[in-house]
C-alpha cells in the first residue's frame, strides 16, 4: 500500500510545468474522481486533500492501494497505454486536483527535458515503493504490515518532523490496506495502544516505538 507525502521541491516545480496546461477541480469527501473501467485519458495532480486508490476484483474483493497526499500524480498509467482505468480513485478528504490532458502530458515530455527528467523520478520512485509494498504483503504478518502502514502515514523517516497525528482513516479502510479483517486491524491497533505504540487523544497519534514492530524478527 502507497502513501505519499506533501509537496517536496521537485513536486512544485512539476507543478510549474503542468498548472498551465490543467484544469482545477474540486471534490467533496468520499466522492469519486473516476472509476474502475472509465476511458484513461488524462492524468491528476493533488493540489490539496487526499486521494484513496482502490482496486476490485471480479470476485469483489476490495483493497487499498495507494493513498495520495499533496503534490503526488495519479492516473499516469494512461501514459503507458493503459485504455482503461485499472483502479478507482476516490477523495480520502475535499480535495483540489489539477486534471491534465494525456496529450498536454505526452507534450511536455516529449518538448520539455527538465520535466521529463523529473517527472521520470517520481514514476521511479513510485515503482520502488510498490517494490517494497510487495515485499511486505509477501513476507510480514498482518500486524507489521500495519505498523509499517501506520509509520507512512505518519510520514515517519521523512524530511522535517513526522506528523504525528494522522488524517482520519476508519479501521476497515486500514483493513483493506493491510489485507486482513477489520477485527484483526481492531486486535492489532488495541495492542499497539497497550504497548504505548499509539493513543487517541483526539486523533491517532503514532509513536516512534512503533518501529521495532516493524523492526522485530
């Protein structure tokens, strides 16, 4: 599962290529932005808010896959050849997006080295991630997969101090993240609070102890 955090300096200068050639949108919370199967024709940056990537399979199994903060892209596999949406994208919280053409997208890389260049190291270090997402869906029982979840969300290991709090989530979305039950997610987050990994003092507020779940053998 992906997070991403807020604007960093090579994101703001994306922005600077792409604010002309896009159109502003707002959603409101829980509404959609597109959905699985619609025509991939354009690509999204996040001005404010978050967006929540979701996938379904045709058996209607749910998950989480990416949830997207400020100055992240998404919807870029239409660059790829993608016709259809492979995934939902939804507002995690009211959201502000810029909404670019595929065709402006292809333009600007194609006509603009700097941003090709930048714009190739945000695609690379999306793919490192879903690399290390990978990983921990193979090889780390469901409750290291959340406190990682849980330590991203909190933006822990970024530049500047973590936030701490983090955004309202519902234990079913972390769920669906984790890829476990909701009761499980209940189980693990109980625990984590007994431990001093984590309280609720108006929001879910992280500790840095929660690393060495993570870091246990």
């Amino acid at each position: 599962m992906e997070t991403e955090g807020s604007h960093s300096l090579s994101s703001r200068k994306l922005l600077d290529f792409v604010a002309p050639e896009g159109v502003r949108l707002e959603y409101k919370r829980r509404s959609t932005v597109f959905s699985q199967g619609d025509p991939a024709d354009s690509v999204f940056y996040i001005l404010k808010g978050r967006i929540k990537v979701t996938v379904v399979s045709k058996e209607g199994k749910r998950a989480i896959v990416a949830l997207l903060d400020s100055g992240s892209f998404f919807g870029e596999g239409c660059l790829a050849g993608q016709p259809r949406r492979m995934a939902s994208a939804s507002a995690g919280s009211d959201c502000l997006l810029l909404k670019v053409e595929k065709k402006a997208i292809v333009r600007l890389l194609q006509e603009q080295p700097e941003f090709s260049a930048l714009f190739v190291s945000f695609l690379l270090a999306r793919n490192i991630r879903y690399e290390e997402d990978l990983v921990d869906q193979l090889f780390n029982s469901g409750e290291k997969r959340l406190a990682r979840i849980l330590l991203l969300l909190s933006r822990f290991g970024k530049e500047g101090k973590p936030e701490r709090i983090v955004p309202r989530i519902s234990q079913e979305d972390l769920a669906h993240m984790v890829g476990t039950t909701r009761a499980r997610v209940s189980h693990f987050m109980n625990k984590f609070r007994a431990l001093g990994f984590i309280d609720y003092n108006g929001g879910l507020e992280i500790h840095s102890s929660l690393l060495s779940v993570v870091l246990h053998d």
